[in-house]
C-alpha cells in the first residue's frame, strides 16, 4: 500500500442499495458520526426489497434509538406489533391421546429464565418443576405469549419494558420510514440510480462507482447492501458464495399477506413456526395482516405442492373465498454466506453477505450487528482498515458457523418421519461442531463453556430453550444443589406466581395495547395540526 493511501482517511461512506440493511446502516453511522462525514446511498429504482423477514430481535429497539425514531412514530408507520419470542408447533411428532392427535409446542422467549446467572436452571427444573414445560418453570414469558398479552403497559415509555420484547414489522414501510427520517434529519444524500461501473484506484481499492446517467461519486468506504446482486461484493470483487445447501436443505420460500377475518383479529406476541411435511410455515401478525409463508427443499417438493401446503395453513384461519384471493410470491435462495465479508475498501451487509432462511429472524439481527462493529471499528484511514477488515472477517465467520449451528439444531432434534425430515437430520448435514456440542449436552446442560465469545449471536439460554422444549434429555448434574440455591430457586418461584397473576391482569393484550399507541399517537397528530392551524 502506497503512503498516499496509508494515510487517506475515511470521511465519505457510500452505501450501495435501500432496503432495511441500506437505510440501517445509513440511519445509524449517520446518527453516530460526527458532523465532518458525508453519508450517500444510492438505491436502484427497479429494485425493490425482498422484505422477507418480518420479524427482529429486541435489538432492533436500541438500532431505532440510535437513529433516533420515536416508537410510537414507527409502530404506526411500520404497522407495527410487539413480539416476545418465536413458539414451535410440531416440530416433534405429535402424541396420539384417545386417537386425537395433540399439538406439540414449545416456546423459544426473549427473556431468560429468572436466575439463569446465579442458578443451574436445568437442575432446579428436574428438581422442583419436572412436570412443568422447561420455558415455564423460570420465565413467566411464554404464558404471556400463550394469552397475547403485550410486553408492557400504555403508560410504559417508549422503547422501555415490563417483558423484553422484539418487532414484527412490514419491511417495506421500515425502509421508507428510515428513507424519510435519514434524508430529512440526518443529512444522508439520496441518490436513486442505477450503477453501471465500479472503479478501482492503482492498488484496487474502489475509488467510485458510476451511474447509468453519468455522474461519478467518489467515496471511502463502500457499504455493499445490494442484496442477492453483491453489486460490489461479488460482481466487482468476485468473492466466491459460500453454499450449506448440503447442511441447511431449504433452497425456497412462498408467502402471502393474508388478511386477517372479520371474526379474528388477534395479534399474537410471537413467530408461529410450524412444522409441515416438506418443510415449515411462519406466521407473523401485523396490525392490518399477516405475513404467513413456507421455506421448503425444492428436492422434495414441487412449487405446487409448496402452495397447496401454505394455503392450507392460511385456511386454519382466514375463509377460503379469501384465500382463494390471495397472491402467493415465490422466493428462491442459496443459503450460505461470503468467504470474505470485507475485501479492500468494501462492507457487505444484508443478503450480499449472507442469508441462511428465515427461522429465529437472525437476518437482520447479522445486518445490526455488523453494523455495530463498524461503528465500534471505525477505520481512521486505510491502515487502520486493513486491521478492521481482518478482525471483521474473523469475527463474522465464527457468527455464521453460530447461526447454523443453533438453526440446524432445531432440524435434529425433530422425530418427523417424512423424506423432508429425515434429510433434515441425517447425520452427514449436521456440522461437527454442532455433533459435539449434542454428545456434549448429554451430560450437562449448555452453558457459558459451549459458547466462549463475549458477544455470541444465540446465548446458552436460547439453546437451553430449544433443547428442553424438543425433550433433549440431559443427564443430572453431579453436583448437588446447595441449600442456598435451592431456596433462591423456591423464592423465585413462589414470587413468579405472584407476578403471572399481576401479568395476566394488568398487561393488555397485543392488538389492546397497539389500539391504544395508534389512538395516542393519532390524538397527538390531531393536536398539532390544530395547533398548525
């Protein structure tokens, strides 16, 4: 590297397309950098967003603090609800009872068991609630779930919590929500274009791109949120696709927006993932519908038969004059992730980097957190780059690994019979890193020892919860409960009834508690336009 370039500084960030990663990643560097940097993103107008993942972490709420988003503005423009966790409906086989057939279902909440820090939770679950489900017996989370209740009160401030709590969201109204408020409030240049050329300096660095109308804009650091195009990532660096088709098998989605029916309106508080014959549904409520689709193998099902599942899922709930209406889009993908997620002067975030499917909504979660390491990182000139670009890289691949591994593992530990099913948990597509961790499990519960990072993407309570509601056995602990963790783990249960009871009664159902913010928030509209006036 030339001195020249050694010492250029960044202070131009050029992000290249729109969409929830493009106008996260402008919104937040826009509302974090000083005043001295220039932002610009350039979206093509033929484009549009995949808008698949409709669902999000409780990240999401510091992301839009960050950005500087008042709630109620988003979850009035977004149609938005509040969403406490995802819940897993046949996932295992359903038990046959008096020649019934029983729904399997756990719960995966947002918030950890009640003195998962101070206790081994596994043991006092087998030792003073085995013949509870495992996501009841220290987190009240799940039966708010189960009752639709809202993760807090009216009165609550924004953003602030009585349960720890997530999004759904419609993802197109979030990119013109951060469209708006980035170009009018956080000074972010819009430029709509298309671009036909990157160009590189002498050491292959790009210095600029151009659009299809001739106008060059130069930048130093290049945000690729291009989607499955890579414009920059992989049409201009050609940074090879990583596939794990070979261990994630689902290759395709389907979806449709589904109204809701005039006798149903509920609002549920979490992502309902079923477990179908040739691959899983997700169910997602909005304010004004739902956002329901399939993610499927193409080599065990055809398209057809990929709609025919859907619809009759769609049909559990919504008449079928209505569903007859319904326009269902196809999605094919690739699930994997790039070799490199850094190259030169180059980002790639959202789907350019990498994209597994939709389950436990780790999408947008990866797109925040590379955002927040750029921003913790962020490269003073190119030779602070050069060191950036590495950890980033490392850091990144060990969170991908992380994902497919806690994603696979919902697959292994299924006993559904069907070819889909049994691919799915074959032992050649379950990674050895996974494979250990399961033969590891068998002998003590997932802890802090499995996972080593202080910044992984799922924590041992998430795999926990997913173990123990697929009926994952793990043998007792050698040791024995102490007489003071045993009484705390009493106190804690005795004090939770107490407050399941409070919950139940004073926490507002989901479509409750949004009536009310909507109201509140048209009320306070009205106000200033009388006071415009």
């Amino acid at each position: 590297m030339t001195q020249l370039n050694e010492e250029r500084s960044v202070k131009h960030i050029v992000v290249v397309g729109g969409g929830s990663a493009g106008w996260l990643a402008a919104g937040v560097l826009a509302s974090k950098l000083k005043s001295t940097f220039q932002i610009t993103l350039i979206e093509s107008p033929s484009v549009s967003s995949i808008g698949v993942g409709e669902g999000s972490w409780p990240s999401l709420r510091d992301t839009l603090i960050d950005i500087g988003i008042e709630e109620k503005h988003f979850l009035t423009a977004c149609k938005a609800s509040f969403k406490q966790g995802s819940t897993f409906v046949n996932w295992r086989k359903p038990e046959q009872t008096n020649s019934l057939q029983q729904e399997h279902v756990y719960h995966h909440p947002f918030t950890v068991p009640v003195g998962y820090n101070e206790l081994d939770i596994h043991s006092c679950w087998q030792a003073f609630a085995s013949n509870e489900k495992y996501e009841n017996a220290f987190s009240l989370q799940a039966a708010m779930c189960e009752a639709n209740k809202a993760p807090k009160q009216v009165s609550t401030p924004d953003y602030a919590h009585v349960l720890n709590y997530g999004y759904h969201f419609d993802a197109t109204a979030l990119a013109t929500l951060l469209h708006a408020h980035c170009t009018e409030k956080l000074n972010v240049v819009y430029k709509q274009a298309h671009i036909t050329s990157v160009n590189n300096d002498s050491e292959g660095y790009i210095a600029s791109v151009t659009t299809e109308d001739g106008i060059q804009i130069n930048g130093d650091l290049f945000i690729d949120c291009s989607g499955s195009q890579g414009i920059l990532i992989d049409k201009h660096y050609n940074v090879p696709w990583h596939s794990i088709e070979d261990i994630m098998l689902n290759n395709r989605a389907i979806a449709v927006q589904a109204p809701y029916a005039n006798n149903d309106d509920v609002i549920s508080s979490a992502t309902i993932a079923t477990a179908q014959s040739c691959g899983w549904t997700w169910d997602i409520g909005l304010q004004h519908r739902r956002g329901v689709g399939l993610v499927y193998s193409d080599h065990f099902t055809t398209q057809q038969q990929a709609e025919e599942t859907l619809l009759a899922h769609v049909s559990k709930r919504l008449p079928k004059e209505h569903v007859r209406e319904l326009d269902v889009r196809s999605i094919r993908f690739t699930p994997g992730y790039r070799e490199q997620f850094w190259v030169k002067n180059c980002l790639s975030l959202g789907m350019s980097s990498g994209f597994i499917e939709p389950l436990e909504a780790s999408a947008i979660a990866m797109v925040e957190l590379g955002i927040r390491m750029l921003c913790d990182a962020f490269p003073q000139n190119f030779t602070h780059m050069k060191w950036v670009e590495e950890r980033y890289n490392r850091r990144f691949h060990y969170r991908w690994q992380r994902v497919i591994d806690f994603l696979k593992l919902h697959y292994v530990l299924s006993n559904n019979n069907t070819p889909y099913w049994l691919a799915q948990r074959d032992s050649s597509t379950i990674p050895d890193s996974l494979a250990q961790l399961l033969d590891v499990w068998r002998f003590q519960s997932p802890s802090r020892l499995d996972l080593i990072e202080n910044e992984e993407i799922f924590p041992s309570a998430s795999y926990q919860y997913v173990l123990y509601g697929m009926e994952f056995q793990t043998l007792p602990s050698a040791l024995q409960i102490t007489r003071s963790s045993a009484q705390k783990a009493q106190d804690i249960r005795q004090k939770m009834q107490q407050t399941k009871t409070a919950y139940l009664q004073g926490l507002p159902t989901n479509r409750d508690l949004l009536s009310q913010i909507i109201a509140s928030k048209n009320k306070e509209q009205t106000h200033d336009l009388i006071g415009f006036r």
